[in-house]
C-alpha cells in the first residue's frame, strides 16, 4: 500500500512539474516510474488551477469590478501554468494559418517567435475569455467557481483523449514531450474520466450531457483535422484543445442559460 502511494505521489509530481510552475520536492526520483503515467493527474492539475483563479479572483472581488477580478485571475492563471497552453495555441494558429505541409507547420510552431495568426488568436481568445467569465461571475460566486472546476477539468481531459487515441507527428525526436506522448493503461484513463466527468456534477443532467457531447464533438474533430494536417499531434496542437475546449464550454454553458 505504501509503495502504491508513492508510486501516485511521485506521478502527481510529475504532473504538477510539467504541467505547471509549481515546484516540486528536489529529493523526488524522476526516474523510478514512466513520466507519461502522470499525464493521467492533467485533470487533477487543471482541478488545483481553478482553485487558484478563483481565490483571486474572490480576493480581488473585493476591491474591483469583475471585469477587473476576471483579468487579474487570468493573469494568475497564467503565472501558475507558465502560459504552457496558451504558448500552444498560438504556436498552433501560426502553424496551422502560415504552413503549406506538414513539414512547415511543425517548423513553425516549433519556432519560438510568435506571427500574425498567434497574436490574432490569442487576442480573440482573451477577449472571448474576459467577455464570458465576466458575464457568468455576475450570476454569483458558486455557479462561477463550479464553471471555472468543469472548465479546467474537462479541457484538460480532451487533451487525453487525443494522446490516447492519436499518434505524436514529430517523427525521430528525442525530447521531454516524446516521454510524455505515450499512451495511459486504460485503468488509469478510465479513472480520470472519471474523476473529470465529476466537475460536471453541478449541472442539471441535461446541461451535462450536451457539455460532453459538445466538447466530445469538439476534441473528435480537432482529432481528425490534427491527422489530416500533420499525422498525428504534437504538445502544440493539445494546448490549443486546451484552450478551445475551454472556451466552447464557457460559449456552451452561456447559451444554456439564455
């Protein structure tokens, strides 16, 4: 038992040191277990960034407008992630607008300079991300806390779904990413499946089941387009999931209450 505990501790870790700034314990050996298993702890990681964002944005309520809390928590929440999806998506949009083959976008977005399309995109989805949360912060904290727990959740578990059942497009590298990219045992996809399709429990059943499907119909398809234009995926392509499916979980559960 006690080394079952171990095993998940040092996995989380894992987790939390990839998927976020948080530091973890120096005396943790890496090396004990296979890194990709942590990938497992994604929602679990995505469950501790909205806790974050809404105790600032909590704290913050209280001496500004939401529209002010809404931005100083996203700032947060980049601080706390390191901006490791939103890098992705703006990799993604110049790689996916400005390349003409599969060689050239993954040049692209392997490139660190961000173009026309990243900013553009990166724009667009704050300024979608500011307008949304802001509008569901004034139906009052709980439904906005549960909102920010499904989103980061759910989001985060789409990212999976695409490692587990696509192929990694960057052929013959050797990097921290390559590690990560293989596939979950089914026990431990199941149980994180599990545990995201928990954030949801906030929801009447109905709000639940199109939120699933929607993100479902989502993830399948960007599945799909990541294979056409690449053959597979690559770390940039789940980050822009990432955020993508966040934010059409803000625009789906926005529309559900009108």
């Amino acid at each position: 038992m006690g080394v079952m505990i171990k095993k998940q501790w040092i996995l989380f870790c894992y987790a939390l040191s990839f998927f976020s700034r948080v530091p973890v314990p120096k005396s943790i050996n890496f090396k004990m277990f296979p890194f990709h298993l942590g990938n497992a702890y994604l929602p679990l990681i995505g469950l501790l960034y909205a806790f974050v964002c809404f105790s600032v944005y909590s704290f913050m309520a209280m001496f500004f407008e939401p529209v002010v809390s809404v931005v100083i928590m996203l700032c947060a929440g980049l601080l706390l992630t390191g901006a490791f999806h939103e890098d992705g998506f703006a990799d993604s949009c110049d790689g996916f607008g400005g390349g003409y083959s599969k060689t050239q976008r993954l040049a692209i977005m392997k490139d660190s300079h961000i173009g026309t399309y990243g900013v553009v995109g990166l724009i667009l989805l704050f300024v979608l991300k500011i307008n949304l949360l802001t509008n569901f912060a004034l139906q009052g904290d709980y439904d906005f806390f549960y909102l920010l727990i499904s989103m980061a959740v759910l989001s985060r578990f789409s990212v999976l779904s695409v490692m587990q059942f696509s192929q990694y497009a960057r052929e013959n590298e050797k990097s921290k990413s390559t590690l990560s990219s293989n596939r979950l045992p089914y026990r431990y996809l199941l149980t994180a499946l599990f545990f995201s399709l928990l954030s949801l429990c906030w929801m009447p059943l109905i709000w639940a089941f199109v939120c699933v499907s929607t993100i479902g119909l989502t993830t399948l398809s960007s599945g799909l387009y990541f294979n056409k234009q690449l053959g597979g995926y690559s770390g940039d392509c789940l980050g822009f999931l990432q955020q993508l499916n966040e934010i059409i979980l803000l625009l789906t559960v926005t529309a559900l209450l009108k």
